[in-house]
C-alpha cells in the first residue's frame, strides 16, 4: 500500500510514475502469494491472477492508444491487478473509477482555483479555458481506489 500511494505522490507531482514502483508490487507478488497459500488459496488462482493482469493490461493498452491514460498508470494498474481475484477484478475496477471520478472533480476545481489566482484581473473565462485543456494525474485516483478495494475486502 504504501508503495502505491508513493507512486501517487509521484505522479501528482510529476506526471510520471517511475518503473520502480510497478516493480516492485510485481516482486512482492510471489511473496504475498506464500503467505497466502493457505486453504482457500488454490494453485489454479495463480492462473486467474495472471489472467486478471492479462485483462488489465490489455483494456489499459486500449485506454494507453486512445491517450486516456498514461503508461504508468497502466503499468501500475497491471501490477495491481496480479493482487487481484479475479472474481473482485470489477469491483476493484469500479471503485478506481468512482475514486477516479471524485479526484477528477477536486482536482479540475483546485486546478481553476490556481488559474483564477493567475488571472485575477480577467475574467474567469481564460481560467476555464485553462481547466478544459488539462491532464489528470491518475495515480492518486488508483490509491484511492485501492484503498477503498481493501477497506471493503478487509472489512
């Protein structure tokens, strides 16, 4: 978790999420998948968490081409997605969109709010000129999408 929400911070800041941090979820998939071998862990569910990252990967690659989402997002996401049961797979998904959908309206109001400093002296026309052409980091959507997944599934 934290290394997502690191990833977050990342790309909030910096519109790019580093290689690292999809790494290094993907190399402590085997060792969650240890601790996790217990009854209700089937050898099969290694099949369906690689078919999981494989759905991911493939919609994200889509988003990637359509220039809705950036390639660390997808990176991220597909590395996620290896945690994920398949049969969660859209619930997680969904609660990304929705977390995505809230952090999408904050993040516009905030980004107009800092353009309407700037032109203070104009109208607020050019400040929502300026909201319309702007980029969403998703990184902080898909934390805040995780962790509403595990608050759910933990509960």
């Amino acid at each position: 978790m934290f290394v997502v929400w690191a990833a977050a911070l990342k790309d909030y800041k910096t519109f790019t999420i580093p290689h690292l941090y999809p790494l290094v979820i993907l190399m402590l998939w085997p060792l969650g998948l240890v601790a996790a071998l217990t009854d209700f862990f089937q050898p099969i569910d290694v099949l369906y968490s690689f078919l999981t990252a494989a759905i991911v990967f493939i919609c994200g690659l889509l988003f990637f081409a359509l220039k809705m989402m950036g390639g660390g997002d997808v990176k991220l996401l597909t590395a996620l997605a290896l945690w994920i049961n398949l049969k969660n797979l859209h619930i997680f998904l969904f609660l990304i969109v929705m977390a995505g959908l809230v952090y999408t309206i904050w993040y516009a109001g905030w980004q107009y709010y800092k353009a309407q400093q700037k032109t203070e002296s104009e109208t607020s026309s050019k400040a929502l000129k300026s909201v319309r052409k702007m980029k969403v980091p998703y990184g902080p959507a898909i934390a805040l999408g995780l962790t509403a997944y595990l608050g759910l599934i933990w509960a």
